[in-house]
C-alpha cells in the first residue's frame, strides 16, 4: 500500500482530492458538519477494529510478508510496463489537454479542407 501510495499519479491524484475536499468544506458550512461527523465515525471504526484485527494480523505476518514481497514485485512490473503512473497527475492532465488540442485542430484543418 505504501508503494502504491508513493507513485507519483497515486500521490498527486491524492492532494488534489485532499485540496477539493479541504475547500469543499471551508466553503459550504453544512458540509462541513457533515464531513466532520463522517470523520470522527471512521476514525473510531477504525480504532475499533485496529485493536480487534491486530492479534489476526500478527498471527497471520509471514503470510502477509509473502503477499508483500509479491505485491512488490509485480508493482514494479506494473511500474515498468507503465510509465505513466511515475508521472504527477497535473502533467498527465496537461498531456492530455495538449494531445487533445492538437489533434482538435487536426480535424478543424481536415473539415476545413
């Protein structure tokens, strides 16, 4: 999970969700409670079930190391087949918009023709 949250797209795509989120609620005060209440359910579901799962969890380690390492791996595959998960969404976004235009003024020539 750590490694999937580091690439670059995973982590920009993050911030800019985090960003809207964070002006979502300065902005609409009944959001806001609302966001606030859903917050402090998940952290003390989370709480809860953070006590409950640990023993599991530790029971269960060297089947989780394994499952890790494979994870690790196969990201990097992913990673090597893919290069554009290395890239910050907002250059991505920016490709894209750069693509699109060039290829919007591709066929505004071509009807024009």
């Amino acid at each position: 999970v750590k490694e999937v949250a580091n690439l670059s797209l995973v982590s920009s795509a993050c911030d800019v969700v985090c960003a809207a989120y964070a002006s979502s609620k300065e902005s609409q005060p009944y959001l806001s409670s609302v966001c606030a209440a859903a917050e402090q359910g998940v952290q003390s579901v989370t709480e809860a079930t953070a006590s409950r799962v640990q023993p599991v969890l530790a029971s269960l380690q060297p089947h989780v190391a394994a499952a890790s390492e494979y994870a690790s791996k196969g990201l990097d595959k992913l990673g090597e087949k893919l290069p554009i998960l290395q890239k910050p969404l907002e250059w991505i976004l920016c490709d894209t918009k750069e693509l699109v235009s060039c290829r919007a003024a591709e066929v505004r020539e071509a009807v024009s023709s």
